[in-house]
C-alpha cells in the first residue's frame, strides 16, 4: 500500500515537488532537510520515496526528459491521503511512462537508424598456452592465432575498413577486397593488406615485433596513421620485417618465410636460428618456460625441423647436436592452489 503522510499540514504537493527537486540534482540543502525529516517520519513516507526513486532511476536511460516524466507520474498518480495497492499503482506508472517510452523508441529507429547499424559488437578470442586457434572471421577471411596470443575482432565489418585487434601472433589468410582494406592493429604498428597471405608477431613488452609477407602485398604503418603519413615500409612476396620499437630500425629480409609461419601447422623449423629464438619456440609449442644460462650458449645456431616430437625428445635432439644441457623444474603449489608452469633451464657444457 503506498501512502503519503501529511507534511506540517501542508499541501501534499510539497512533498512531491521536494522528491523531484532532490532527485533532479536541485534541492537547497534546506530542501534536503525537510525531506530527510519527512522520510524519516513513517515506513510509508520511505516507502513512497523509494518507490518514486525506483521510477526515477528506470527512467534514466530514456532519451527523453526524465524531470517532465516523473512530474507527470507524480501529478498522475493523484495518491494523496488514499490508499492505493501496489499493482495499482504499478499500472498507473506504467501507464504515464508509456507515451514517453514510445516516443523514444521511435526515435531511437527513425533518427538512430544510422547509428544502429553502425554499432560494433567485439569477439575477443585467446589462445591457451601450448594449443593454438583458426578463427573465421565475417568477411571469410582465416586467422591462426598462436599460443598465448588474442584477437579482438567485430561481429561484422563496416563498408569502409576491415579491422581487427592482435597481441601476440597471429597468421592471417585475407579474404580479397580491394575496395575495402584490411588492417591488423598491434601496440607497436598497423598491417594493411587487401588479399593475401602474412604472419604478424607482437607480444607485450616485445622490443621487435616482426610482420612476414608470404603472398600478396602489405604495408606497416604506425599506429593510428592515416594514408601514406606513418608509412614504416611496404612489403613484397618473402619478406620479412623486424621493428626495432626503441630505435624505430627496419630490417627487411628476402628468405625462406615458412620458418615464420610453420606453427600454425604444429610444426618447429629453424633455419640457422639461434637459442633464444629456439627456446621461444620450444616454449610457446609446449607451455613450458624456458631460462637460458650464460652468454656463450646465446652465440648457438640451429637448423632443424620438428613436427610432434614430445618435449623430451626435441630436447635430447638439441643436447646431442650441440654443446648443451639441460635441467628441469618441477612445477610448485602456488598460494591460490594452482601449479607454476614447469620449467627448462638449458645451460653450456663447455666453458
């Protein structure tokens, strides 16, 4: 039942314009005070206030005038000192929000429509470590995100652009469109291509980032550029580019690129790579961490294939095709119960 007590003998009108004044943002403190007084004179007269606030806040959303909505609800609802049930009152509110609710609807379709559909909905998708992803993205366009890394993508693209959000790495088979460009944001730089075939690495904290072009045609640009202006370098057929990001250095190599983009297909291949590389493979193939001991073992190169070997072996392989060792750290019980990724520390065997 929602009634409203009288105030000091004065028109039950006062309350309702001290209500509107306070929840409007309005009220004089001394405004503030009476109502505070009266609110907390009864259950009834809190009741009635939290009701009406209820009404106010649901509002709030509307494109219309909130003020004028519940004025007119107040001056509707003709309580006074009689007693109304609730689902009376429910259906009178109802009732006077429901003209102003179906303006806003049809302007929210008539003057929106444009905006509408141009609002953009993200799928986020990450790759768990040790496993890698194939995305299909709206326009048919094919991505192969790599362990760790996430893609951040619309549930359609606009008439314009076509783009999409990497960190970490990722090789993209680009649908063909000319007349609508294709571009791969990263931290560090943005791929554009229209049709074709490219691989993007660009962790977090990662000093150089590197785009591998193995069809078609690209250019990298930095972040946020428009056109030609932030242009880094354009890219042919079996290129590959690093970036330094601390010195903004360039280096373009022409060379076999499928070294560059044989995860996707579970496979190792290293061609004259030295350790580091070697071990940031090994462990973004196999969820492990790996710590390399010493400078010396840093000047080792390799050039293998791998294609599902266990950790075991592939480590073997490497111990027996250079001076190395291996060591291997149990996983540990972390404070949330969870364990610590198992560790690899591979050190020199020679002086």
């Amino acid at each position: 039942m929602l009634i409203k007590e009288d105030m000091d003998n004065k028109d039950f009108g006062t309350v309702d314009n001290l209500i509107v004044n306070y929840l409007g943002g309005s009220a004089s403190q001394d405004e503030i005070r009476m109502l505070e007084l009266w609110i907390g004179e009864s259950d009834a007269n809190r009741e009635y206030f939290k009701q009406l606030k209820n009404i106010w806040e649901a509002s709030f959303e509307l494109p219309v005038s909130t003020d004028k909505a519940l004025t007119k609800v107040l001056s509707q609802i003709n309580i006074g000192r009689q007693s109304v049930s609730f689902w009376q009152f429910i259906q009178r509110v109802a009732a006077i929000l429901f003209i102003p609710l179906l303006v806003s609807m049809l302007w929210m379709y008539s003057g929106s429509h444009k905006a509408a559909n141009s609002t953009i909905v993200y799928n986020k998708v990450v790759a768990a470590f040790g496993t890698f992803s194939m995305i299909e993205l709206p326009d048919g366009s094919k991505v192969w995100l790599n362990s760790g890394s996430s893609l951040r993508y619309p549930d359609k693209f606009n008439s314009d652009t076509r783009i999409v959000y990497l960190t970490g790495e990722a090789y993209f088979e680009v649908h063909s469109d000319e007349s609508i460009p294709f571009l791969v944001n990263t931290p560090y730089f943005t791929v554009r291509a229209t049709g074709t075939k490219f691989n993007v690495r660009a962790e977090k904290n990662f000093r150089t980032p590197s785009v591998t072009l193995v069809e078609g045609k690209v250019s990298v640009r930095k972040p946020n550029s428009v056109q030609n202006k932030g242009l880094i370098t354009f890219l042919q057929p079996n290129q590959h580019m690093t970036y330094d990001t601390l010195t903004t250095h360039v280096t373009i190599q022409t060379e076999d690129t499928y070294k560059h983009v044989s995860w996707k297909d579970g496979k190792l291949v290293f061609r004259n790579d030295n350790i580091s590389e070697v071990a940031r493979r090994i462990s973004l193939q196999y969820n492990v961490d790996i710590e390399i001991k010493g400078d010396r073992i840093k000047q080792f190169r390799y050039r293998a294939t791998f294609e599902d070997e266990p950790l075991g072996e592939l480590l073997r392989l490497l111990k027996i095709s250079s001076p190395i060792d291996y060591s291997e750290v149990k996983p540990k019980v972390l404070p949330d119960g969870t364990f610590s990724r198992r560790k690899i520390i591979i050190f020199s065997t020679v002086n």
